[in-house]
C-alpha cells in the first residue's frame, strides 16, 4: 500500500462553541478569526443532520435549517445560501438581491462581498474550504477528493484575485474532514488527484492537498483544524463510518 503525499501545514486546535450564538448546539467548532466582522464555523452530531437527501423526517431537517436562520438573525445576517451538491468546481458569486435561504442545484462553492450575508456547505468527511479578505468578501467551499482534484480551491481563490482581493491577503481555514489516516482510496483515486499513475490503493490527506495548492497561490494564512471526522465521529457525521447525516460548514459576513 502506498501513502500519499503530505505536507506540513498549520494545525489549529479546535475552539469551544462561541457563546455568541443562541443556539448553544449550534456550533461544534469555530475557526480561528479570519477577518473583522467574518465568523466561521462547522456543526456537529449535537446539532442534527441538515442533509436534504436523506429518509429523516423532512419537517426535522427543515426545522435546524429555520433554527439556523433564526440564529443567523440575532446577528444581522438576513441571507443565506446552500447548493444541492456535485463534488464540482463550480463556485457562484452572489449580490444581495435576496432575503433569506437560497439553494441552488450542482454548486459546491460560494463566493460573497455583501454584507449580512451567510454561505453554508454540507459535509461529512469531505472537507469544508472557508476563505476571507480583510476588505469584506467571503467563500465557503465544499472539497472531497474530486472538487479538490476538479481545483475548486483555486477556482475559488481566483475569484477572489478578480474581484480584486489578492490571495496573499486571504486567510484560509480548513475544517474538519477525515484525515489522511482513516482516509484509503484506490489508485485511481490518488492518480486523480497526483496526476501521476498509482499501482495500488494509498492514505490520501485532502485537506493537505488543498494546502498545498493554496500555498501554490500565494495565501500565506492558512490553518487546518485538528479534528477529523471519522476519528471524532462521536460528535462528527462520517460517511466513512456509515452515517447517512451531514454537519454544515458556514461563514457570515457581518
């Protein structure tokens, strides 16, 4: 068995839920500060599954995404926006031409400046990408093996160098996701992603992948939370570990 790569990336240990929010359950871990007025932060098993595409009651799920809303109002943030998911590179720039939730089809990555604005991606071992500039704009990335393969974190960073702010001046968090020990592909897999023929099945670290391709862009902020999903799969969904649920991973502009 082969292993893949890995780099040495900042490791952040995980910060307690923030009192800030109402909803004590909310949070399951909050990211280090990446910008004035920007908040990042994945739930957890504590506070639901908020997947559309599972046999849990419809009423349930809809209910944590109204709870999540309502919470997201206490802080002024009256937009919010998901996507049904495709494991692509698509990223979507939104304006703040709506009130509250928006979900759109075959998008795994959002890119916002409007204030008041929260962009939500769901996730159970895959990795959640939050990305901020100090001058007000903000994205939430949806990375598995195949949108990090596909380039979504570079897709995403070159939105930001086109509306004008510079990779060298975001931060990056990469949340919790399942790490490159509990984390065994196929060859294909790790031929996708290195763009070099593999002969048999390895240990893939994404959330090292990713950091490299953001170091390749220049960002010189970047921290990876200690937590993964299929070792802290007490208080994590995991889809390695058979879990049907999915946590969220959100960032506010305030």
């Amino acid at each position: 068995m082969t292993t893949a790569r890995r780099s040495v990336e900042p490791m952040v240990e995980p910060k307690a839920e923030s009192s800030a929010w109402p909803d004590a359950g909310l949070v399951a871990e909050l990211a280090p500060e990446l910008a004035a007025g920007v908040q990042a932060f994945t739930t957890g098993r504590v506070a639901g599954s908020f997947g559309l595409g599972s046999d849990e009651a419809v009423a349930a799920v809809i209910g944590r995404w109204d709870g999540l809303q309502a919470a997201l109002l206490t802080r002024g943030i009256v937009r919010l926006c998901s996507a049904s998911q495709v494991h692509g590179a698509d990223v979507v720039p939104h304006d703040g031409s709506w009130r509250g939730w928006l979900r759109l089809r075959g998008v795994d990555g959002h890119f916002t400046t409007t204030r008041g604005t929260a962009l939500a991606v769901t996730v159970a071992d895959c990795t959640p990408v939050f990305i901020a500039h100090p001058a007000g704009a903000v994205a939430a990335l949806h990375a598995g093996w195949r949108g990090t393969a596909a380039g979504i974190l570079p897709v995403g960073l070159r939105m930001f160098e086109a509306a004008g702010f510079p990779a060298d001046e975001c931060s990056v968090h990469l949340g919790p996701a399942i790490c490159g020990s509990c984390y065994e592909v196929g060859p294909e897999v790790l031929t996708a992603m290195f763009g070099v023929p593999a002969a048999s099945k390895g240990l893939l670290d994404v959330r090292a992948v990713l950091a490299n391709q953001a170091a390749e862009l220049g960002v010189l902020r970047l921290t990876t939370s200690s937590r993964c999903t299929r070792c802290d799969n007490a208080h994590f969904f995991s889809h390695r570990a058979g879990d049907a649920g999915r946590q969220l991973g959100v960032i506010t502009l305030e």
